[in-house]
C-alpha cells in the first residue's frame, strides 16, 4: 500500500507539512515516489523542478493555445477555458516572469489574428481576448516588461483595427491603462 493512501485528501497544509516531518528520508523518498508515479502534474512539476527549461516548457504550452486557433487539421475550436487552463498549469511551474508574460499574451496574439483574418467574430469571443489582453497587459506591466513585448502589443492592437462589436475601442482602452507610454 502506498503512502499517498495513507493521506487524508482533506488535510491541510500544516497537518501535511507534520506528516512529512515525521517520516525517516527512506519513507520521504517513497512518498514523493509515489506522487510522481500517481499523478501527472506532480511528474511535470518534479521533473521541471529537477531540470527546469523555461523555454521549452514555454513551447509546449504553446502549442496547446496554438492548436486551438491554428489547428493542422480542421476547423479552429477557440476554446479559451483550454488556453486559461494551459497559462495556469504554466504558471504553477513558477516559471521566470518573461516566460509566464509571453504566454499569456499569446492568447490575445492569436485571437487578435483570427479576428483580422476571419472577420467579425461573436461577442463572448471578443470579450474572452480582452479579459486575457488584460490579465497579460496587468502582468507585464507589473513586472515592467513592456518594452520587451511592445511590438506583439502593437500588431495585437493592429490586428484589432478591423473588428467589429467596440474590440478595437476596447483593447486599446486596456492598452492604455496598463501602459508605461505615454497617451498619443
């Protein structure tokens, strides 16, 4: 019987921290063992932990946004529950600032272009790319990355330019208040 099973799945953080505590290094080692064998977010997150690659951890999560908007086959599902869920389990891993802000602006990035490309979209389209403009423009500008991602920003906003139902007005208003430009 594992040691996981002998963990109560409603125990808190203190309550876990004691537990551990109160193992010797062997049953520790079986423990964590255990959890990387049983669950797939622990293996992910142990296996970056031991050898963390921002990058190419960044280029999977990636991958998922992008075959929601861009599909090798098929007609694009735009699901932005699968992209919010791909920048959350990104953003557990703790990944260095820069990394967590490019994806959360590729979310926008990729909405923004099927919008140019297909034309007027619904509203809860256009009102799911903003509410993600806005958390990635509030996170680079809170962690002063602007001008690092100032020229992705910009083809955003252009890319805004033909939609309909106030995206443009919209998306451009969240620019301007997380932005460290000045208004022009």
């Amino acid at each position: 019987m594992s040691l996981l099973n002998n963990i109560q799945m409603t125990m808190s953080k203190a309550e876990v921290k004691k537990y551990i505590k109160s193992l010797g290094r062997g049953s520790l080692e079986e423990l964590v063992m255990d959890l990387y064998s049983a669950r797939k977010e622990a293996k992910e997150y142990l296996e970056y932990v031991i050898k963390p690659n921002d990058k190419g951890k960044l280029e999977e999560y990636r991958e998922i946004i992008t075959k929601e908007f861009f599909p090798s086959r098929g007609e694009p599902k735009m699901r932005f529950s699968i992209c919010r869920k791909a920048i959350s389990e990104f953003k557990s891993l703790d990944p260095a600032p820069e990394f967590l802000a490019d994806l959360m602006l590729y979310i926008p990035e990729c909405a923004s272009e099927i919008a140019d490309n297909y034309g007027d979209m619904w509203e809860q389209f256009y009102d799911a790319a903003e509410n993600n403009f806005k958390a990635a423009m509030k996170y680079i500008s809170v962690h002063n990355l602007q001008s690092q991602f100032q020229k992705r920003i910009d083809i955003i906003l252009h890319n805004c330019e033909s939609s309909g139902w106030g995206f443009p007005d919209d998306m451009w208003q969240i620019y301007y208040d997380y932005s460290d430009r000045d208004e022009e």
